[in-house]
C-alpha cells in the first residue's frame, strides 16, 4: 500500500523566510504512486504558513517581506505577550494551506509557480503537513 501522508522538517534561519518546498512535495507524489488527485500541504503553526508563489525571480519573496512588514508591523502597544502578534497577522492572512491538482502523476502549477512555507517567527524548527488523495 502507498503512503499517502507526509512530514517534513523545516529549519528556518532568519526571521522571516520563504523556503521553497517544491522538492518536498515531488518527493511526497513519487512515493505515494498517485496519478490523479488533490495534494494538501498543510501548516500546523500559528506564526508560519503555505503560499504559491513566483519561482523565477526571487525579488519577489523580498517584495513579499517587505510588504507584509508594512501592511503588519510589529507595533509596541500589541498586548501578546511572545512580541510576536506580526507573524500571528502575517500567517492569518496568508493560510494555512494549500491545495494542489495532481493529473497524469504530476502537479498542476503555473509556469512560474512554486509553493512556499512562509516563516514569520524565526529561526525556529517547524514541520510541513502533506495529505495525497486519489479522487
């Protein structure tokens, strides 16, 4: 019987980071042997989450940073006593996961496409989720 769901560890170094997680979800297909279906990649941390994004230049992640930094600073009157409310916001607003269409044993991404776990409370050691079904 094939596996179906997957793991990965994820180290991140900076504070705010987006990690490529393409080979990660390649590795997860071969194995589960599945050729037509959904693939859920899912993120169970709270400052951290799953985006698609463009893969072929990577000003864009900084643009990302930059602003998501804007948009959700981390201002000094927030009451969370971690300091970290900004990642809290960052995470809700970008989600917690992703669903992908695998056809002919392979996933359905744009030219440019590429999925991201979204760091926004590092360096820390986090864990990717990934679900694969048949359908």
């Amino acid at each position: 019987m094939a596996k179906s769901f997957f793991t990965f560890n994820i180290s991140t170094d900076e504070k705010q980071t987006f990690t490529n997680l393409d080979s990660c979800l390649h590795e997860a297909l071969r194995e589960s042997v599945i050729h037509d279906g959904i693939m859920i990649v899912y993120c169970p941390h709270t400052t951290a989450a799953i985006t698609i994004n463009e893969n072929a230049d990577p000003d864009v992640k900084i643009d990302l940073k930059l602003g998501l930094n804007e948009t959700f600073p981390n201002k000094a009157e927030y009451i969370h006593m971690e300091g970290n409310s900004d990642g809290h916001m960052k995470s809700s607003v970008v989600g917690a996961s992703e669903t992908l269409i695998i056809s002919d044993g392979r996933l359905v991404l744009g030219t440019w496409q590429s999925v991201y776990f979204c760091e926004f409370d590092g360096p820390r050691n986090r864990k990717v989720h990934v679900k694969v079904m048949e359908g």
